[in-house]
C-alpha cells in the first residue's frame, strides 16, 4: 500500500463527499498502524462495497470513477481484478495532466503501432518525430488558414482564387483542430471521403489542402524538404459528366423568343463562351465594340488569367443596341431567369453548362484551331480535345453562328 504523502492537501472535513447526478460516494478518514488510510464508500448492486487507500489523492480519483460509473449505469466496470485494478488507476493517473481519457489513449496508441506495422516501438517512432520537428515551428490548422488567405490577398490573387481557397479550407480547419503536423494522409483522405461530392469537387478540395500544407511547410510549420501528407493524397478518377450540347434548331427556336436581358445572357453564354460566373461580372467598359473583342480581365476570371473572347458577327448583332449602354449588364440571378426562360420555352431539363459546352463544339468545329479556342475560352487544349473534337462539323458550326436577330432594334434597352 502507498502512504499518504505528508505534503498531499486534505479536505478539512471528512467524510468528504464525491457527487454525480444523484450517486454519492463518501470518503472516510482513519488509521491503520499508524498510518493514515482513507476508505472509499459506496454500494454495488444494491450492497455496500468499501476500499482503502493510502493516500487521498487516489481515494479521490477512485471515488471520482466510481460515481460517474455508477450514474452512468456501467458498474461492470469496477468487478475487475485487484491487479487490474491497479493497473487501471495507475493508468488514469499517468493520464490525468494530459487530460486524455483512457479509452482515447489506448484508440491512439493501437492506431500509432498498426501505422508503424510493427517495425519500431511508438516511442522510437516518437523520438525520431521530435528530431524532425526540432526543424520546424508546428502550429494550428485554423491558424495558418488565415494567414495563407492573408497572404493570398496581399499578393494580389484574384478574388475568385482567394473565395475557393476560403471555402475548401475553413471546411478543412473546421474539421482539424489541431496542429497541421499530427494531419496524416489517410485523415486528409477520410476527410475528402466525408465530403459526399462528385470528383472534380473532390479534387478541387484537395489541390486547396495541398495549397496549404505546401505554404505551411515554406514558412517553417512543416519539415522542410520532405514531401507533405497531402501530397500522397491520390486524386480520384474524373470522369466527367456527359457533354450535352444544344442543336442549332434549338438555340435559333430560343433566341427568336428571347427579349431583354434574357437574349443578353443566352448570346454570350452561347456564341462568346463565356462561363456563367464570369458573365455575371462583365461590365460594359469590359466590351471594345470598335476591336471586336470582349476582355475578361483576370479577376473576372476564373482561371484568374486575362483573356480576350471575340465578338463574331451574329453575337454582334445582338449586342448592337447596347454599344453606348453604362449600367450594369445583368441585376441580381439573370442565370436563373436565363434557364427558367429556357426550360418554360421547350429545353427542360436543361443540360448543365450546356451553351458554353455548345461554343466550344461549333467554335472547334468552325476554325479546326484547338490553341485558338482554349485561349478564347480559358481552357486548356487538351480538354477542348478530349470533350469536344468531332462533336459537330463545319455545317453544324456554320448553322449555329448563324443565328442572329431579324430585326435588330435601334433603342438601348435595359439589361436588369
């Protein structure tokens, strides 16, 4: 039996009493052979059960285990034997300034040996990490989010890099809170498992935790030349979804309805190219009538890259009634009215992406220039190959840049 050290602090009144809920369990205070023992008190199925102790402290924290057993209906748990017993206090009290419950620590444990595969101890592997870590400054995930994004925004990224950089990531952090070293590579894989998106958003997610373990191991939170944890997190194949595009019949049957803001929208979502999200952010002084071109300035972009996008004569005729337009093109979700314009006009469901996909089509079908059209588009040319080539021909492609209006209108209407 250990004895009570002599500098350990008492209750200045016994029974000291051990609630939780409505279980109480009391400590009583005595001497056996001179020497001071502590009994613990309270009942077990119904009888009273008793255990003595040499020092306070474990009396207490035995006590402190008995209540909160008991309350929680698991007093199972204290028919062990003596010596595992013993072994089991001595464990909680090894653990109690980590503040680790003892379940958790052995989960970790068993977790860090099947990583190891039996080939060192923990402690070794332990040893050989703190070595490493000597190199670098560890810190939070939370943290160094932040200043990825600060220093994203004072480099001058474009807004659109910086809000998906800003979405991916705090999702990250928010999941991870602790210090970016203790993120292992299967963690980074579960959690993109947990995602439930398809694998271009997968991927996507995972270039941005690749993004900042990269930063994090420049500016010293990560060892220094050694490939990161997310690194090793493999891409998922994509596939990609079927490419649907419109017929020329179909768009001529569109625009010949369309009015307003509506044939704004569908004349340079399909015969400009121009992705959704940048359309949205044009601005007239975006649009040089006199050179025949349409500047998608980089932080319209989204590959955050400047590019000029051609007027060709049939979208020049719908934009005719707005070369000396000042207001903004579009108010509010001219998408959404775009589509349900569409779908109320015959094409529903309306393919995604589908007049940006059909531009691609005609366009590589029209000028046979793969380089070319990835510029005007912001595409690679690879892709523009993979998903588009031999889609449609040349008479296809001559219908589609066909289609103009049949009776261009002289006044300036309003876009919103």
């Amino acid at each position: 039996m250990a004895f009570m050290n002599r500098h350990e602090k008492l209750p200045r009144k016994f029974p000291h009493i051990i609630k939780v809920a409505n279980v109480v369990v009391k400590i009583y205070r005595g001497k056996a052979h001179g020497y001071p023992l502590f009994t613990v008190a309270h009942h077990r199925d119904g009888k009273p059960a008793r255990k003595a102790f040499g020092r306070f402290d474990r009396a207490r924290s035995y006590a402190q285990e008995v209540a909160t057993l008991t309350a929680s209906g698991r007093v199972d748990v204290l028919s062990l034997t003596s010596a595992d017993r013993d072994g089991y206090v001595a464990a909680l009290n090894l653990l109690q300034p980590l503040g680790v419950p003892l379940h958790a620590a052995v989960e970790e444990y068993v977790a860090a040996r099947e990583h190891l595969g039996g080939e060192e101890s923990l402690l070794s592997a332990a040893k050989a990490y703190a070595r490493r870590r000597g190199s670098h400054h560890d810190k939070r995930v939370g943290e160094i989010v932040a200043e990825l994004l600060q220093d994203k925004k004072q480099n001058g990224s474009s807004a659109i890099h910086i809000k998906s950089l800003r979405v991916h990531l705090n999702r990250f952090a928010a999941a991870f809170h602790c210090n970016i070293g203790s993120v292992t590579t299967r963690l980074i894989e579960q959690w993109l498992a947990g995602l439930k998106v398809g694998p271009r958003t997968r991927n996507n997610n995972r270039a941005s935790v690749v993004t900042l373990f990269h930063y994090a191991r420049k500016h010293g939170y990560l060892p220094r030349n050694e490939q990161t944890e997310a690194d090793l997190v493999d891409k998922v194949k994509d596939t990609g979804n079927k490419i649907e595009i419109l017929t020329p019949p179909q768009m001529a049957k569109l625009m010949a309805k369309a009015k307003g803001e509506n044939a704004l929208y569908l004349a340079l979502a399909g015969f400009a190219g121009i992705r959704a999200a940048e359309i949205l952010r044009l601005e007239w002084k975006d649009f040089n009538f006199k050179r025949g071109h349409i500047t998608v300035a980089a932080h319209k972009a989204k590959t955050a890259t400047r590019r000029l996008v051609p007027i060709l004569p049939n979208l020049a005729e719908y934009l005719r009634p707005y070369h000396r337009a000042e207001d903004p093109l579009f108010k509010g979700r001219a998408e959404e009215r775009a589509v349900a314009f569409a779908k109320k006009n015959g094409i529903d469901p309306w393919p995604r992406n589908c007049l940006r996909h059909s531009y691609a089509t005609y366009r590589l079908a029209a000028v046979a220039d793969t380089a070319r059209v990835a510029l005007e588009m912001g595409n690679s040319p690879q892709k523009l190959m993979t998903n588009y080539r031999e889609l449609a021909d040349e008479h296809d492609a001559a219908a589609w840049f066909a289609i103009a209006p049949k009776h261009p209108r002289n006044v300036v209407p309003t876009a919103g």
